[in-house]
C-alpha cells in the first residue's frame, strides 16, 4: 500500500507556473531523489508534501498515520547537534516514546532478574534442606550460581 500517492500536482508562484503534471507513489522504505536546477520547485514540491505551502492543483493523498518532516537545506550551524540529533528533531515525539520503551524494556528485565533470583533463592534453600547444601555436582547448577551468586 501507498504511503503517498501525488496526483497531477500543480504550482504556480506569483502567477508563473511553477510546476504541472507531477504525480509519483511512494511505498513503505521507498527513497525518492529529487534533482533539478535552481527554481524548478524541488522544495516547493517538498513543502507540499509536508504542508507547508498551498497546492494549487492535483491531489495529495497519504495512507493514515503517515507522518511527513521537512528540515530546512542546511542546518543551523550554531546549534552543537549532529546531523542524527538533527534528523530526528523533526520526529522528537518518536524519539521520546522510544526512549520510554528503552526504560520500560531496563526496567522489565531488571524485574524479571529479580523474580528469577527470588525463584533461584527458593530452589537453593529446598536443595539445601534436603542435602545439607547446594550441590556444585552439575554444569547447569554451576553456571547458575557463577551468574547470580
């Protein structure tokens, strides 16, 4: 399915045709390049599909939860961000709910740890009470005390 569909898209600036005729379909982890001269419209056409400009004919249709982030030519060179900080300002409030995943995924093994210490715990305390100790007898037992103590 079409992540956007360009139909006939039509521009005019100040009255002069900018651009008519342009229609293009683009698909999930499709790349587009857009090459011309100076003033054939390649950022005017950009500014369209983030919303930035007005289309003056066609249709611009995009599948639902398409997001579209336009960032200006040439970054500002007095911000210290790199061009990966940079690229994805235009998406901060993805890179905010992937930050809480990252904390939630942390924070869910540190649990899932602690359970399997607290089950670990139970197992020694029932191996103990049956053999005075916990056996070091097996490879599993072992590798299992080296990781957790």
């Amino acid at each position: 399915m079409a992540v956007v569909t360009a139909t006939n898209l039509r521009k005019e600036l100040a009255g002069n045709l900018l651009f008519d005729g342009v229609s293009f379909k683009l698909e999930r982890r499709d790349r587009l390049s857009l090459s011309g001269p100076n003033g054939a419209g390649k950022t005017t056409l950009l500014r369209m599909l983030a919303g930035e400009t007005e289309i003056h004919g066609g249709e611009l249709v995009f599948a639902k939860g398409t997001r579209v982030a336009l960032h200006d030519q040439r970054p500002p060179l007095e911000r210290s961000l790199t061009l990966r900080e940079y690229v994805l300002s235009g998406a901060s409030d993805l890179v905010s709910l992937e930050e809480e995943l990252r904390q939630f995924l942390t924070e869910a093994a540190r649990e899932r740890r602690r359970r399997f210490a607290a089950k670990l715990e139970a197992f020694s305390e029932e191996l103990r009470a049956k053999y005075g100790e916990m056996p070091d007898s097996t490879p599993l037992i072992r590798e299992i005390r080296d990781e957790f103590g």
